[in-house]
C-alpha cells in the first residue's frame, strides 16, 4: 500500500474529507459552481459550521443522489477535522485514490510503478515526424509547436499521427498514453498521398530547432545505415536526441529493416503482440553493413485479426483523428485500435520520457549528451529477454519500471560512447539546415 505522501497519490487525498450527514443532502452544487449555495447546503444537512471555521475548512461540493459533501481542509488540519466530524457521528474519510483506466498495453511494460513515483514526463519534449496530429482533447493543450511540411495543410488526414501522439502522451479517462504530462512537437511530414525522404528530413531539421529530447518516427522506406536518413538521425543522436524509430512491418524474413530504423543511433523497435509475442509483421535484422543487432528492444505494438471487420481488433487503442470517424475500428467516443512496429515506436518515445524526466532530478548536473546516453543504456540493459535471437526481438521487451532503477544505479558510471558506421555519429551536435 503506498504511504499518504508517496506522489503518486492524488493531493487531493490530503486536502479533502468527504462526509457522509446523517440528513439528506438536497442539492448537488459543483467545486466553484456557487461556493455560497454549497455551504448553505452542507448546514442543512447538519454539519456544524463552528467545526468548519475552527479548521479552517470550505465546502467543496455537494452530491445529492451520493449524499456526500466534500470539502476542502488544509493537509495539517484534516486528521484534526476529521476526528470532531467523527465525535459529533459523522461518517469522515479522505477521498479514495482513483486512476485512470489504462489500455492494455501501457501495463504491458511496467509503466505505472513510474507514475506511481511521481514521473509522468513533465518538461519534456516529444518531437513526432508523422501525418501531423488532430487537437485531441487528451493532450491538445500540451502540443507546443505545429509545422506541415506536406503542404496540404495541418489536419491529420490519415488518423497514424493522431494515434501516435495520444500513445506518447495521452492523458485522457481511459486510454492513457505512456507520457501524461510530456509536450509534443508536431511536424507533419506525411499525408494521405504518403511522403517523401526530403519532407522527412526537412521535418527533423525542424525539429532540432525546437529544443526537443526524443523524437518518435514511426516510418521507413527502403535504404541503408550509410543514406540520407540514416545520416541525420545519426547525427541527431551524437547531440543528445534520442531517436525512437520502427524497425517496419515487413517481418518476419531475416534482413528487412529499413532506413532509418537500420541507422546506428536509433533506439530500433520491434512489435510484441499483448501476449508478449514478437509479431510476424515485425521487421527482422541483420542490417548490412552494421555491426550492431537490430532492432534494439521491442514494445506493444498490437496483432492483427485480418478475417474481422476490423483487421487491428487486437490492436493498440489511442486517440482517433477526425478522418477516422467511420473506421471500423473505433472504440468508444474518440479512440481507435492500430497494429504495427508504429505503435510499438512511441511506447518506447514515452518511456524514454520518463526516463528523462527521472534523470534531471538524479545526481550531478550533466550534458544533454551523457544524459541521453545514459537513458539509452538503461532502457536497452533492463529489457526483460524473451529468449529470442537479438535480430528478430533485441535486447527483449522495454520495462520502464527496471529501467528507472537501472539508470538510478548508473547515474555515476561511465556510459560509453556508442559506436557507428557512421562518421555522423562523431558529430557533437547537429547544426539546423
């Protein structure tokens, strides 16, 4: 049982009591809705005024058909109050804590003892190259920065950007992505008529203008660990970006990694299904011309049922763009379920998130560059091995919880420099083109 301080409960468990009067309570008003009403309300149903005042306590809220009235009390106040309330026969508790209820795969890797710590992402930023993304409501107010590159305007006309964002960092009342509280930066590099390498490009150049830390790129296309993408996020992660990039959906032959997902410096991600399976979907290493396994770990990234109505029934659920509106798909108001190394991809953006949340607050200051290093090391280190040949799942399944104690152990140990075929790689930062 976490103790009544332990940040992950809600603060409202030490500032409020809920009361339970013995008379009716006859009119529901609502926090800040009629402060004057409410108090008018919580007296006739008998609570004790001179109790309130002496402890310096508000009415809330009150709830008719629950019979409750809430209210507010400073923290070194409410044991006190709560013991008068309970003298004079009153029922008084602090509020139960109530969370969210999670899709499936966020569970999957050991997400919420990272919550449960206090670390949800705050102050970071999240840079997503995609089909742009909707002003969904689970985490419109934290996209910063907004920039099309397909010339075809800002709407996400696809529904993939839209899906991807709300898995970085939803925080709506069901499905919750893995980074509540991260920022998104939105380049929309891909359209309904696909996209190009340049756009692509453009779009990270961008990025790296705009001061973020992990960049999610749940797209690919043919090349190799020497061309043009592979370069730049290569170089991107010699300046202390971490590059989240999806391995591709042309599994399960050996060799079928694209660009930039073959690039050295990219965190490469398969896809697990939610049985904890590497999908047949999921692209598989060797990478020609590259020494090190691919990908690098794996995460959640959904199964396929290609005779239902809805080929992603046993897919990953997140926000839904408007485009999506009759997809059959769907789940409840704004959702819709995908499957594919891009949904695996940003589980893994959210958890490095976290991870860098986590990092600022730990030890000695350091460099964006030794910082993201470190992430990385832990991330891949603490994945939980499936057992598998490391160019078909990596290291195995992401595992945020091992991997914020991993990094806490390692705060003070050198990281090494990551090598690459790459002569980008030896680059300390990526100048803006």
């Amino acid at each position: 049982m976490l103790a009544a301080t332990d940040p992950g409960i809600p603060a409202g468990t030490r500032t409020r009591l809920i009361v339970e009067p013995a008379r009716p309570v006859s009119l529901s008003v609502l926090p800040l809705e009629d402060p004057a009403r409410a108090q008018e309300v919580s007296l006739e149903s008998g609570i004790p005024e001179a109790v309130l005042r002496r402890n310096d306590a508000v009415v809330r809220q009150t709830h008719r058909r629950a019979g409750i009235v809430v209210l507010d009390v400073p923290e070194d106040r409410q044991a006190t109050l709560r013991r008068e309330l309970e003298a004079a026969g009153f029922v008084a508790r602090p509020p139960k804590p109530v969370y969210a209820l999670l899709n499936e795969s966020v569970p999957l890797l050991a997400v919420q003892p990272v919550w449960r710590s206090g670390v949800e992402g705050g102050g970071i930023r999240v840079g997503i190259v995609d089909t742009g993304a909707d002003r969904h409501p689970d985490f419109s107010e934290r996209i910063v920065s907004y920039r099309d590159f397909t010339e075809t305007g800002t709407v996400d006309d696809v529904g993939h950007g839209t899906h991807v964002a709300g898995i970085v960092a939803g925080a709506g009342p069901v499905y919750r992505g893995v980074a509540p509280r991260a920022s998104l930066v939105i380049a929309k590099a891909l359209s309904l008529h696909g996209g190009t390498e340049d756009t692509v490009l453009a779009a990270l150049s961008w990025l790296s203008r705009q001061k973020v830390d992990v960049i999610n790129l749940s797209l690919g296309g043919p090349g190799d660990p020497r061309d043009p993408l592979s370069r730049e996020v290569d170089a991107l992660t010699g300046g202390g970006i971490l590059v989240c990039v999806a391995a591709g959906n042309s599994g399960p032959a050996a060799g079928t990694i694209g660009s930039p997902g073959c690039a050295a410096g990219a965190i490469t991600v398969g896809a697990i299904d939610k049985r904890r399976r590497v999908t047949d979907y999921s692209s598989r290493g060797p990478v020609s011309g590259l020494r090190a396994h691919k990908p690098d770990i794996v995460a959640v990234g959904g199964g396929t049922t290609p005779t239902a109505a809805c080929h992603y029934g046993v897919g990953v659920a997140s926000a839904r763009a408007q485009a999506l509106d009759a997809d059959r798909c769907t789940v409840a108001s704004r959702y819709v379920r995908m499957s594919g190394t891009s949904m695996a991809t940003p589980h893994v953006a959210g958890v490095c998130a976290l991870l860098l949340e986590a990092s600022r607050s730990m030890s000695r200051p350091e460099s964006r560059v030794a910082r993201a290093r470190a992430v990385r090391r832990a991330l891949i280190q603490s994945a939980d091995d499936l057992g598998l040949a490391p160019d078909v799942a990596g290291a195995g399944v992401v595992d945020a919880a091992k991997a914020l104690t991993a990094l806490g152990s390692t705060r003070s140990a050198a990281v090494p420099t990551m090598s690459s075929s790459s002569p980008a790689m030896a680059r300390r930062g990526t100048e803006p083109k």
